[in-house]
C-alpha cells in the first residue's frame, strides 16, 4: 500500500502494533518480519494470510498442540552450509537436527484430517517435503550430547582407545609421584594440575630444584612452582599427539558431515523459514488473543464496513485502568463514501478516525482486528492522512499553507482505490475562506470517487454534507447535562460544537458568553442551537427505542413463559382424562367379568334346581337391568332435594342436569345445538334438549 505522507504508519500508530505482535514472536525471523510487517494491495494474498492468522488463533483458544516448541535462529549456520570449506561443530549440527526434527513432527501432525481442517496452515508447508536422510547422517556423526560418537569412522574409534590407555598409565604414574613427593614434603598441592596442556605437580618453590623435569611457570606469589616430572614426559608427549590426532580426525569428520548436508543446504534453509513463518503466525494468534481480534470479510470492492469496532491500542489502555472502550459502527461505500464527523472537541473524532485507518492497515496486513465478525473491509491501493498541525520550518509553511499542500497531494493522486482521512478540514485560515476551500476539497475527493472520512467544525461543510450524494453527516454524541463526552458515532447528522454549552457549564462568566454570542452570525448562532436540541432529542429518543426493545424482550419471555403453562396445563388435561377413560375402561372390564361370572353361576343352578321360573327372573334381571330403574330413581331424588329445575335458555357457566341419568355438571361453552359440560372432571358434549338449568336449593342451615 502506497502512504502519504511516509510518517502515516506512525501518525495511525501501526508502528506500535508493529512492535507489539514482535514482542509475541520469538525467532529472529518473525520479529524481523514482524518489524518490517508489509501492507499487501492483493486480495487473495490478504486472504491467506487473514486465514492462517484466524486458525492458529483457534488452534489456542481450542488448547490443540502444535508441534512449533524449538526456537531456532539458524541464520548464521545455514550460510555457513553453502560457503565451501566451512565446517559446522557438534552445538551447530545438533541444532540443525533439532529444525529437522521439527519439520518431522510438522508434517506428521498434518494428517489428511488437519490438512482438510487447517488448509491455510498448511499452505505454509504445501511446497516443502520432509527428509529424513538429515537426521540420519547426523545422528550416525553425533550423540544426544553432540559430541562425535567413536564410530563415526574406524581411525576415531583407534585413536580414542590408545588415547584412554595412555590417559590410564599417566594417570597411575602421577598417582606413584604424588604419594612419594607428598611424603618427601614437597607438594604445595595434592592434586595434579595442568598447565599448557600438559600434567605438572605443584612444588613449594624452595624444593623446585631438587624435583627433576621441565619447569612450566610459578604461581603469582611465587611461592609454588609447576613441574612436568621427568618421568611422565614421555607419556606426556604421547598423550598430546593422540589428543591432536583426535582434534584433526574428528575436525575431518564434521567437514565431511557439513559437505553431505551441503546437497540439502536450499530445503535445510526452507526449514528455517517454515518454522519461522510458523512462529510468525502464531505471534499474530497471540496478538488477536490480547485485543480480542476477529476475521472479518475482505472485499475486492472500495468499502469499509465497520460493526462494534475497537482501537486496538486504546483499548488494552483501557483494559489495564478498568475502562470500558466505546465502539464504533460506520459504513462506507459507493453510496456514501465520505463521512464527515463534527462534535464538540475532546469527543473522539480524531480517535474514530484513527480507528479506521490503523484497522485497515492491519487487516491488508494480515492481522485479526477488534471487531464483530460481520465486518466488511475492501482492499485500498493507497492510504493518505493529514492530522493536526503539520507546520514545516524546513520550507518555512505555515499551518495552512502545509495543509493546502497536502490536500494538493490529495486531490491531484485520489482515485476510487483511495482511503484518506483529514482531521480539521479547513482549518488555520479565515473561517469563511477556508470553508469554502475546504468545500472545493470535499466536493473534488467525491468527484475522484476516493473514501475518507473528515473531521470538522465548519455549518458549511456540514450542510454541504447534508445535501451532497456521496457525502453524509456524523457526529460524536455529548451528554450535554453532565458535560461528558460518550465517545458513540451517529451517522446521519450532524453535531453541535457545544462551545457556549462547556463554556457555561465550566463557570465562564455569563457576561462574556452573552457578548460572544451577540458577536456571531445570528443564522450561523440558531443553526448550532438547533444541532445541539436535535441531537438531545436523538438521544433521548435511542434512549426511548432502546427502553421499548428491552420492553419487547421481556415481553416475548413472558409470552413464551405463558405458552409454557398453557401448554403444561392442556397436557394435565389430557392426562387426567385418559386415567378417566382408563378407569371407566377398567369398570367396564369388571362389569362383564362380573356378568360372565353370574351367568356361569345361573347356568349351573339351571341345570341343577327344579325352580326353573326363579333362574329365569333373575336373568331378565340381570340381562335388561330391571333394578337399575330403582337405582336410577334413588339417584333422581337425591338430585331433586339439592337442586331445582329452573329452565330458560342455556348459557356459559349455568349448572345443568342431563335428562337421561339426571347428573349435575357445568355448562364451559356452546357449540351450535350441543354444549361442552364439565361433569366431575371430564368435559363431554352433550345435546341441548337433552339438558335443563338448576339452582341449587338453599338449605334451613344456610338461612
């Protein structure tokens, strides 16, 4: 991405995001890539690299392991790969057998189910391949320790023998030394030393020349003296030169070593750079932990679409003091591409503008940002910005005249694929001059189609911005009651400057602001008045729709809640009537076992009494119920003492008898010629003509 000016990443504070995802990166690679993070024009690019940002930040939300645990700078050592003649010691070989292990546990981590579940993350390793000849011909080189091993040639293992044989006779032969000159009283010292490579025993100073061999020097008070016993020179010199024998073979074998690994020199070095890149993404995984950064959607188009965006670098201020971060909301597009903000001062329109710059420039590079996923960012060619005052004494402009030549800038190299944002539009020149200028600036920037947003105290430009297509209002809210900023952005208006309110709410005297206010233009004096009463009454009225959306919600809960009990209720219902109809089920069962079971019962006496006529009654008894009349009949008087029949039409809620058995029940509604009665606990239709309304009797005791 083109900037203008060249300080815009400092004015917008990328350069601090910059230096806080290197402080999440731990090799030389990603805090070198981190500090010099690019600003990319391509989508696809960008895409990517959002991409890849957004899994590994799942990975560690998730707490799914990664196989990234080495830190290694191999810079220094994969140089010396390729630069014939070098040679790489046991520390530097075990540290390129330590990448080549990781590239190892890389590629067996992505099996066909991650390669599927992680695609961009595995893009990183898409070209590369694994080889495992590298740790093979290291290891048969070098131990765990990375000291060459004795079978790395047959000459080593020889050498190191005879080596460990003559290190033992010179050994026992200092041991027989020391004890006889310990004895003698000579020794300043019981253990052997060593000086110049060589075995020596210290001497007490006065006994140097009593002891035969080579003197190798004195101790600083001149006290002891530091002899090679004439007897051990011999073993002495044997032992240097298989020491130096050993030095020069095990020297030849590390070159050869570095000559084979040389062959693998380009893909050791494409695994200094995966393993790097890797913790590059993960550097910027743990930057979005901390600010609480989103993917959102990339566009080809020129648009940013901004929902509950945050200041990255404001709000971890605000996360260490306890202070909340007030979002912002704002779209840009075809139809409005130009936002122009207006407030009181101190009521964050510099920071709204700062917030969609530097989330713009961190989202083409590739970083996830503070805000609601369903955020909209298009991809910008270039970045322009003028913010404050941006005097030069090196061309000895004034403000001004500095500003008139960024917009210069502007104007002349605007495109549709520009994002630019002006602080103060017009301002440090006569208020009507600059205007108008500053209108002819707005009205040039939408005619070149670019997107920006411009801060501004100027009525002109915010009547112009009411009336222009392209360009719309906005303004920071301001609690004009308490005084306080609330940091929120409202879209389609403008707002007040507040300046006679502060000024009356910080105890100016009355006497001046009543002179000051004589001194402005009295349109120019009611149209700022009429600002500052609208956007009280705006806030008032979101305060209204958001009391009556709370309301609404509440609502449907206890909508629902009812449901939840009606239903309940209708389900008590049907269960009570199905033991009904399951107890009426069960007697009806009962009544003709109890049937079969008398019949049975009469069988047997016919066939055994002579009193045929007697059996026979007491069938047509028990076949068409003849005492069920005077059952029947003791039922009806009961009824008859408790109730009257009082007639009439029937209605809702009236108590009724049924004329074929004569039970009492409630009328719960009428249906046409039927009616729902409530008999017990069970709801029946029965006919109308089949029903008569009572009352019932009132009895001496109730009088």
């Amino acid at each position: 991405m083109k900037l203008f000016p060249a300080s815009a990443y400092i004015q917008l504070e990328f350069d601090k995001v910059r230096a806080l995802l290197t402080s999440h990166c731990q090799t030389e690679y990603a805090m070198a890539k981190a500090g010099e993070l690019r600003i990319h024009t391509r989508k696809e690019y960008i895409e990517t690299e959002l991409k890849q940002s957004h899994e590994f930040h799942q990975l560690l939300q998730n707490a799914v392991y990664f196989p990234n645990d080495y830190i290694l700078n191999l810079a220094k050592e994969i140089k010396l790969i390729r630069v014939p003649g070098a040679v790489l010691v046991g520390e530097q070989l075990t540290e390129i057998r330590k990448l080549a292990e990781s590239i190892q546990k890389i590629f067996r981590w992505f099996d066909n189910e991650r390669i599927n579940a992680w695609p961009a993350l595995y893009k990183v390793v898409s070209g590369s391949y694994y080889e495992k000849a590298i740790i093979e011909m290291i290891d048969i080189v070098l131990d765990a320790d990375g000291q060459v091993k004795d079978s790395a040639s047959d000459e080593l293992r020889s050498i190191r023998g005879n080596l460990y044989k003559k290190r033992n006779e010179l050994r026992r032969a200092f041991e027989r030394i020391i004890s006889k000159l310990n004895k003698q009283g000579y020794l300043a010292e019981i253990e052997e030393s060593f000086m110049n490579g060589r075995k020596v025993v210290a001497i007490f100073a006065e006994h140097k020349r009593v002891v035969k061999g080579i003197l190798h020097g004195e101790s600083d008070s001149r006290k002891t003296s530091f002899i090679e016993p004439e007897e051990t020179i011999a073993l002495n010199n044997e032992v240097y030169d298989l020491e130096n024998s050993e030095r020069k073979e095990i020297y030849r074998i590390l070159r050869e070593l570095t000559v084979r690994l040389s062959v693998y020199a380009s893909l050791i070095d494409s695994y200094h750079t995966i393993v790097g890149e890797y913790d590059f993404i993960r550097g910027k995984a743990k930057l979005a932990i901390a600010i609480k950064g989103e993917y959102p959607a990339v566009s080809d188009k020129a648009k940013v679409h901004l929902v509950q965006a945050y200041h990255p670098l404001l709000f971890l201020y605000n996360q260490k003091s306890g202070k909340p971060t007030v979002p912002v909301t704002l779209t840009m597009d075809d139809t409005n591409r130009i936002l122009v903000i207006s407030g009181p001062n101190a009521g964050g329109k510099t920071v709204t503008l700062k917030t969609v710059g530097l989330l713009q420039m961190m989202v083409q590079s590739g970083l996830l940002v503070p805000v609601h996923p369903s955020s909209e960012f298009g991809v910008f060619k270039q970045l322009m910005i003028h913010i404050g005052d941006t005097q030069s004494l090196e061309f000895e402009l004034s403000t001004y005249s500095s500003h008139l030549l960024n917009m210069k800038y502007f104007m002349e190299n605007a495109n549709g694929r520009t994002l630019f944002f002006i602080d103060e539009l017009g301002s440090g020149s006569d208020p009507n001059l600059g205007g108008a200028f500053a209108e002819v600036i707005l009205e040039e920037l939408a005619r070149k189609h670019a997107i920006g947003i411009v801060t501004t105290h100027y009525l002109n430009l915010k009547i112009m911005a009411g009336k222009t297509p392209g360009i719309i209002n906005a303004a920071m809210a301001f609690d004009e009651k308490n005084l306080l900023p609330l940091y929120r952005l409202i879209t389609g208006k403008p707002g007040s400057s507040y300046t006679f309110s502060i000024a009356e709410r910080i105890g100016m005297d009355t006497g001046l602001i009543q002179k000051a206010r004589k001194l402005v233009d009295e349109d120019q004096f009611r149209l700022d008045k009429l600002l500052n009463r609208t956007e009280q009454d705006l806030r008032r009225m979101e305060q209204q729709e958001k009391e009556l959306k709370q309301m609404i919600i509440e609502n449907e809960k206890l909508k629902k809640e009812m449901q939840q009990v009606i239903n309940k209720e209708r389900h008590s219902q049907q269960v009570e009537l199905l033991k009904q109809q399951n107890k009426i089920s069960e007697e009806r069962i009962l009544y003709l076992k109890d049937m079969e079971r008398r019949l049975k019962q009469m069988v047997m006496e016919w066939k055994n009494t002579e009193d045929k006529k007697k059996v026979v009654k007491e069938m047509e008894n028990l076949l068409f119920k003849k005492n069920e009349k005077k059952i029947v009949n003791k039922m009806q008087k009961k009824i008859e003492s408790r109730f009257n029949e009082i007639g009439g039409d029937i209605k809702a809620g009236d108590k009724v008898k049924m004329k074929s058995n004569h039970q009492i029940g409630k009328v719960l509604e009428l249906r046409g010629k039927r009616a729902v009665v409530k008999i017990g606990l069970l709801p029946m239709q029965v006919e109308l003509k089949d029903l008569v309304v009572v009352e019932e009797k009132i009895t001496s005791e109730e009088n």
